[in-house]
C-alpha cells in the first residue's frame, strides 16, 4: 500500500492585494500535493487568505490541487480585470519613483484624506467590488460541493462588530456572506451581516486563526504576508509609521497565539523529560513557516488595494519561489520537526528593569 503523505494545517494571512503572494505559495504547494509529497488536513484563512483557502478547498474537494491551482490564477486575473475595468484608482500607481511601493503616490494621499471624512456608509458612489468577483469564483454548486466536504476542514475569520468577538465559519456554513465577511475592512465597505450580526475583516482577531487547525494536524504551516522583522526601524515618515503600525496590528493575533502553542510545547517537553505520565489532548506541535519579509516589506501598504497585473504578478512569482525554497530546504521536516524556530523568531521577550545606578544615569 502507498504511504499516505505527511499533512499540514496551512494558516494563510490576510494582506489585500498581497494575497497574491500566497496565490504563488498555493501554487507550488499544490504541485507537491499532486505528486503525493504533502497534503492539507485543513486550512485557516483570513481576508485575502479566506478567499484563497476557500478556493484551494473548493478545487481540492471538486477535482483535485491541478483544479484548485486554476481557481486561484481565475480568481487573482479576474480580480486585476475588474480593478481595471472598475476604474481602480491605483491601477496604474506602481510606476512611481518608489516602483511598486504607493504610500507617496499623490492619487493614494488623496484617497487617505478623503477616507477621514467618506465611509462606505457615506458615500454616494459605494460599490462592493469583492461581491461580484466572489460570486464568480464560487457558484452555488461550488459551495455545496465545498460544504459537503470533511477534508480539508476549512476555517474563516472575522470579527463580530456588536461584541469585539473573533467568529471562526467553517463547514458546512460556508457562503459568499462568510467569505466576504472575512475580508470585509471597515474603511472599505459596509459590514458584512449574517444572522443579525454585523461582521467587519477577521485579521483584527485573528490573521489567521491557528487554534481550529490543532484539532487536525500536528505541523502548522504559516504563509505570512506582513513582515514581522524590519531593519532601520523605528520608522520616521508618516506613512512609514502607518505602515509598521499596521503591520504590527495584524500580526498580534498570530504571535500570541504562537506563543502560546509555544508555551504548551515546552510544557509536554518539560513532562516528558520528567517521566510524568500525561494522557491529556494536547500534543506536541510542529511550526514551519513560508514568508518573504524582505520583498514584502518594499511594498508598502497603500499597494494593498492596488489591482494592477504587474503587481499581482510580481507577487505570485515572489510567492512561488520562497514556496520553492521553503519546500527544498524544509518539505522533509514536516511530521518530524519544526523549520521555524519560535524562540528566535516571535517568542514575548522578557526585559529587566535598569539597575539603579544606570537609571542615574
């Protein structure tokens, strides 16, 4: 009998725009399913990585990783073409002095004023972009097939408005409503309500959830989107502060709840090493880890909202060779060992306070 493939729990980011570097992650990722190396038990996702969860599953559950791989690429050019043809205002903006990165494009500072003052709810031109394209991306045949599925699980997030509660949707609960809901940024459109409850994006809780996933796989693979590590920092211009600021934002939830798991780890390894016997639920868990921090943190945040081909492109490319990497230097620890070393990485560090004599100082 063939040996079954080591398994992931896949955790995908949130990032706008910058989903599409997850879209080439997914896209290699799946070629590795297809030859049997690798397989998703389940997959959490937020935002942007709601959708490409989403259709990942979809694919997977309907025809196997070489249709999931052609719903991401429908998606991702159909997105571009509807930002093109819906007159998105940063379409164009990449071929600044600053190449992709559009926090100093005139046309974005713009669009920052006028958001101080229009919201969705005020503005008399609002249009839900995101809900045509999702309805494309997902027919109804698609959802129950989606639905019907028990692998892999599939786990969205957002972020109840009424009680500042994280809401996890999952099988067979899945809809366009979720799906939007998951990537629904307040600054961008009206909330999203399902059941009397109004719903805004879940990166604010969780980007992405981790805790659903230890219920079905013991090796959790992060795709991240938002840099955590930035040289030259801190940072002095104001959108460079907008930018770290964000950034920080929607990584908190991530790193507690690694720090936590974490935590347990060493705890099981603490009892172990002590020969106390332990029969409880909680096991030992693996993390590994694809990101790109370096390439990513060019871009700036304002290019989250921007459509434009070249941009996605250069992003699913990037997206496609750190998978790449990430899959010749690590694809084998999986179901062995962690490839991302928590404690270096995002462990809470614990200061002292300064001596007294150095406080006089």
């Amino acid at each position: 009998m063939p040996t079954q493939p080591p398994t992931v729990g896949l955790a995908l980011q949130g990032g706008g725009s910058h989903g599409a570097f997850t879209w080439g992650v997914l896209d290699r990722l799946l070629q590795e399913v297809a030859a049997g190396r690798l397989g998703f038990a389940a997959i959490s996702g937020t935002s942007a990585g709601a959708i490409n969860a989403a259709l990942t599953v979809s694919g997977l559950v309907q025809g196997g990783p070489d249709l999931a791989r052609r719903k991401l690429a429908d998606f991702w050019r159909a997105l571009s073409r509807g930002g093109f043809l819906g007159g998105n205002a940063l379409f164009f903006g990449e071929q600044g002095p600053f190449g992709f990165n559009l926090d100093w494009s005139p046309v974005a500072i713009a669009l920052e004023a006028v958001g101080l003052v229009v919201s969705p709810y005020t503005n008399p031109f609002y249009s839900d972009a995101l809900a045509p394209l999702i309805a494309q991306a997902f027919s109804a045949a698609d959802l129950a097939a989606l639905n019907a599925a028990t692998e892999p699980r599939l786990f969205l997030t957002a972020t109840d408005v009424t009680s500042n509660g994280r809401a996890i949707f999952t099988q067979p609960d899945i809809s366009a409503a979720t799906l939007r809901a998951s990537a629904c940024l307040p600054s961008e459109f009206k909330a999203v309500t399902i059941g009397g409850v109004p719903y805004w994006d879940g990166g604010y809780l969780g980007n992405p959830s981790l805790s659903p996933l230890l219920d079905h796989a013991q090796d959790l693979l992060l795709v991240l989107v938002n840099p955590f590590h930035r040289d030259r920092m801190p940072p002095h211009s104001a959108p460079a502060i907008l930018d770290r600021l964000n950034e920080i934002t929607f990584n908190a939830s991530v790193v507690l709840e690694v720090n936590a798991i974490e935590a347990v780890n060493s705890l099981l390894n603490e009892l172990a090493e002590s020969d106390v016997p332990y029969a409880g639920r909680y096991k030992p868990i693996r993390i590994h880890a694809i990101r790109d921090d370096a390439f990513l943190e060019q871009l700036g945040f304002v290019s989250k909202n921007s459509t434009s081909w070249r941009l996605l492109s250069a992003l699913r490319d990037a997206g496609y060779r750190t998978a790449e990497a990430w899959v010749a230097a690590h694809r084998d620890k999986v179901g062995k060992r962690s490839s991302f070393n928590v404690k270096t990485e995002l462990t809470n560090k614990v200061l002292k306070a300064p001596s007294s004599s150095t406080r006089a100082m």
